[in-house]
C-alpha cells in the first residue's frame, strides 16, 4: 500500500507573514489519516512555515537550481532548501516549462540535483489540450516523463498535471487520470523494476475537497497537486478528510 500525498502548491502566493498565519490556523484542526501532507511554498516563506508548521506536515520547495552553487542569479540550490528544513522540490511545472521554457534536460538536472542532496524531487509532466485533442496525450506524456528522468533514481514523486487542466476548473476524469498513472506506473517498472513499487503518482489540476476522493481512490493515483485550492486552511482540511 503506497501512502497518499497531498503536495499543497501555492505558487505565487503568500509572505512570510501570512504563511505563518495560514500555518498557525492549521495548527489543531488536521486530523490524523494515512495521508503525508506537504506544503510547497515560495522560497522565502520556508523558513517562517518551517517554525510555525504543525508536527508532520512537510515542507517542499516549487523549483531548485539545477546547479551546486556559484554565480546564478536569483537561484536557489537543493543544499539551501534542504538547510531550511524541505524534504521535496517541485520541478518540470507546466508553469516552469512555459513560462521559463525549462526543457525535460533541464528539469533532469534539477531533479538529480535534489536528489544529490537529499530532497525528493516532484517531476511533473502532462499534456496541452492540443495534445489532448488528438487522443495523443500518452505517448507525449511518456515522452516528457523518459527526458524528466535522465539520471535520476527512484527517490521520486511524478505529479501527472495536464495543463488544460490547471487552475481552468476543468478536472480530468478519475478515468483519464488513472489512464496516464497506469501508464507512467508501467514506465517506471520498465526504468527502475522493483524499485519503483513505492513511487507515488499524484494527479494534478483544479482538484478541491468535492472531487479528491474519487481522483485518488483509482489504483495508481496516490494523492494530488493542489494549487488553488491549497490556499484556504478549510479547503485543505476537506482535502485532507476527504483522503481518510
Ligand atoms: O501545482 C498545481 C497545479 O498546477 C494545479 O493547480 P490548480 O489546482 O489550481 O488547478
């Protein structure tokens, strides 16, 4: 049985101040479940969340350099994030890849760069509607998914986002979701054999409290990506409940 992450993305959202705020207010209102919650936040709110986070959540970071140190401007390396305390780097968001046109090289260098330094990396893949529209949605998915993992190990989360999906209100079905999971499920088999059986696939894409159960409960889909229903401690709870 493989645990259920719920990987909370709040993207471009929130200070210091008011991750603290958003912490403090979770604090005594989680209840217990088989579900790992992690919240991955801007950089410079980690620090504030990491002292302020309830016992259990972890925290994650939405990017990480895909080099060691050096002169790289306004980047962030893995050995900061894991020094203020996160355990998982989201790389490869379909953000990340349209607006800062990261490659499936790049987003490899920056997974093995987490890894090397002990953060967990969430690659994420998924398809345009484009792609989608001409029913070509795995073999383009697969294909990201082959370039994202150059040289990385097992030590992965892979987060199934198809863009059309994300933050248009548009869910896939838990039919497509589980579809791409089971797929990405036989990719992984095929890359890392046993080693692959406790890797989590979560679903990503206009997720909230009413839809999560149903999208999780398909056998490879094992939690979600949540981006704006991540930002309202009630939503997070339903979220969170709706998993037990
Ligand atoms: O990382 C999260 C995804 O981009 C999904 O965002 P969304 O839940 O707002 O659709």
């Amino acid at each position: 049985m493989i645990q259920n992450l719920l990987a909370l993305n709040w993207k471009m959202n929130k200070t210091p101040a008011e991750a603290r705020a958003w912490a403090e207010e979770l604090r005594g209102k989680l209840t217990a479940n088989d579900t790992e919650l992690a919240v991955m936040a801007p950089a410079v709110a980690l620090a504030s969340l990491a002292a302020h986070l309830p016992p259990g959540v972890a925290l994650g970071a939405q990017d990480v350099s895909a080099h060691e140190s050096g002169a790289y401007t306004g980047e962030t390396s893995a050995a900061m994030l894991v020094d203020v305390g996160a355990k998982y780097a989201v790389v490869g968001h379909s953000e990340r890849r349209e607006y800062h046109h990261e490659s499936d090289a790049d987003v490899a260098a920056k997974a093995r760069q987490a890894q090397a330094n002990g953060l967990v990396p969430i690659v994420c893949v998924g398809e345009g509607l484009d792609v989608r529209e001409k029913g070509e949605q795995v073999a383009y998915t697969l294909g990201q998914l082959e370039g994202s993992l150059v040289g990385v190990g097992p030590e992965v989360v892979i987060a199934y986002e198809p863009v059309w999906a994300i933050g248009t209100g548009k869910t896939a079905t838990a039919d497509d979701a589980e579809e791409l999971a089971a797929a990405i499920r036989d990719a992984l088999i095929e890359r890392y054999g046993s080693d692959a059986d406790g890797i989590r696939i979560l679903y990503g894409g206009s997720v909230k409290p009413d839809n999560i159960a149903t999208l999780c409960a398909r056998p490879n889909v094992n939690g979600a990506l949540v981006g704006g229903a991540s930002l309202k401690v009630p939503d997070v709870i339903g979220m969170n409940d709706a998993l037990k």
